[in-house]
C-alpha cells in the first residue's frame, strides 16, 4: 500500500511516500482503506523528535493518528461494523497517513461530514469532550475556552454551545469572525483578560478549558475562582501545580460516537482550514507547524 514514512526524526524533508506492507487488524480492531488523514501538533511533534522521550515510536513510522474511510477488513471480536461501512475514528499513535489504517476506536461518520471533516473530528473531538465532560454539566453554564480557534479550541466551543453553554474564547483578533461563527463570544487572549472577559460575562464565568498552554492556566483559575472548574489538554506541568483537570486524549468510541449524532443533528461541524494530497504531506506538516491555525489541517488519501 501506498503510505507516507520516516525514517528518522528530524524536520518534514524526512517525510517520504512509498510502498509498504499491508497493515491488518487485531482483537477489537478495524482496517479502513482511508478517504482522508488528520494531521494534529502531536504528529509533527513526533516526526521531530521532540517527544521521543515521552513517546518514543518505531521507526520507519507512518504519521497520522485520526481518519475516515471504508471499513475493509474487521478484527476477532467486532460486531458492531461491516465491510463497506463509513467511519471516522483513532488509531494508534502513528498510522493514519496511508492508503489502509488500522482503528481501535470509531464510530459512524455522518453523511452531512465531507471526508476531509470526518477526517478532522476524531482526535480533536475526543480531546474536546474529555476536556469538557470532567467540568460537568453544561447547560446553561459560562465557559471559557482559551485557544478556541485551533483544532481542539474549535471542537470544544461547537460541542460546548450544542451542549447548552455559553462560551467565551480566546484567540487572536484575525480569528475574531471565525469564533462568531461557532457560537462563540470571542476575546483576545493574554494580560488583562479577566478584566476583558468580566466585561462580557458581569455575572461571571462558571468554567474554563484550556487548548492552548499559553501560560494562562494560572488565570484561567483566578477568572472561575476554583481549580475544580478548569480542565487542560495541553498544560501538563501546570496542572500539576495549580491541581486543574488534566485530561488526555483516549480513544473512545463512546465520544466519537456523541461526536457523529451532534454531526448528524447538524450542530457539530468539524472546520477545516487547508487539505493537501498525501503527496504533499511535507506541505501539510509545514503549514501545521507555523500554528494559528483555524480548526484542523488534513491529508486526502
């Protein structure tokens, strides 16, 4: 099968495409021959080498954890799905960027979802709701999401308002619009946001999530006045400091699943800013690594 690899950490000229054997499912598992691949920080992050301490990876390995295509091939134990079924869904760390990838969490892609933003809902989604559903219920609550315009920030200010909830985000002021466009009364981040966001919420702010480990975890928990009340996906040793939730990314089908039913009810569109042919996967990882990027970059297989 066709797939893009590297062979050795380093910056994307190390990204090759070529063929390699076929991938097969295990116990629980599927293979899906893929539409499309997201491309998240965490792949690039690897790629060059920056996590290796924390998360080593085989190489030559193949980027890509998150990905929508056609179920083709079904693990012992699965029940659930059929050969030629649509679905979007996580894999392992590595895996996604290639014509055939094998998934241990999925769930039915809506039809309303192009490839390209089944593609991106996967990772992000799951990232998002983990990081909202340790804060409680949502409806009818104030959060704030710091970082609402990236991949995960996005996601998790969608799922918010589909939830019920009001939501203040943060980003810089070219993403101003985009932020509306979700839902979302937007701010710029940095000093004096607990001034700025007490002008648009007099009554004050239930709750915050933080995409973005900018350094503002401290005053994310100053604005809501309780660490209880703030979760991270991002700030690792911050969380550690100031006792916020921490959440990690997990594959779990039963978010992909609540993800995929608010895509179906039309309130849950992932946002897609550039795709790029698997060819120019390079491209791809370059433009993610200049960040500000408005919801999520993928590869089209």
């Amino acid at each position: 099968m066709r797939t893009a690899r590297y062979h050795e950490y380093g910056g994307v000229e190390t990204l090759v495409i070529e063929e390699v054997a076929e991938p097969h499912p295990g116990p629980g598992e599927i293979r899906v021959r893929v539409a499309a691949a997201g491309v998240n920080p965490i792949d690039w992050k690897m790629r060059s080498g920056a996590l290796r301490a924390v998360l080593p990876v085989d190489l030559p390995a193949v980027p890509g954890r998150d990905a929508v295509g056609l179920v083709d091939e079904i693990g012992e134990g699965v029940e659930d799905v059929s050969p030629g079924d649509r679905v979007f869904g996580l894999g392992g760390i590595t895996g996604a960027s290639a014509e055939l990838a094998v998934l241990s969490a999925w769930a039915p892609a809506p039809g309303a979802w192009t490839d390209e933003e089944a593609a991106g809902a996967g990772l992000a989604a799951v990232t998002a709701l983990g990081g909202l559903r340790v804060l409680g219920p949502l409806r009818g609550r104030v959060l704030l999401v710091e970082g609402a315009a990236g991949g995960v920030g996005s996601a998790a200010v969608e799922l918010a308002v589909a939830q019920g909830a009001t939501v203040i985000g943060t980003a810089g002021e070219h993403n101003h619009a985009f932020l509306t466009s979700l839902g979302a009364v937007p701010t710029t981040y940095g000093t004096g946001l607990a001034e700025r966001v007490a002008a648009l919420a007099p009554d004050g702010v239930d709750l915050a999530l933080d995409t973005a480990a900018s350094g503002s975890l401290a005053d994310l928990v100053a604005i809501v006045g309780d660490p209880a009340r703030v979760s991270t996906v991002a700030d690792h040793s911050g969380a550690a400091r100031l006792g916020v939730h921490l959440v990690n990314a997990e594959n779990d089908s039963t978010l992909l699943a609540e993800a995929g039913e608010l895509g179906r009810q039309g309130r849950y569109t992932p946002r897609i800013e550039r795709a790029f042919p698997l060819e120019r996967i390079a491209e791809a990882h370059a433009y993610a690594e200049l960040g500000h990027v408005q919801g999520k970059i993928v590869v089209r297989v």
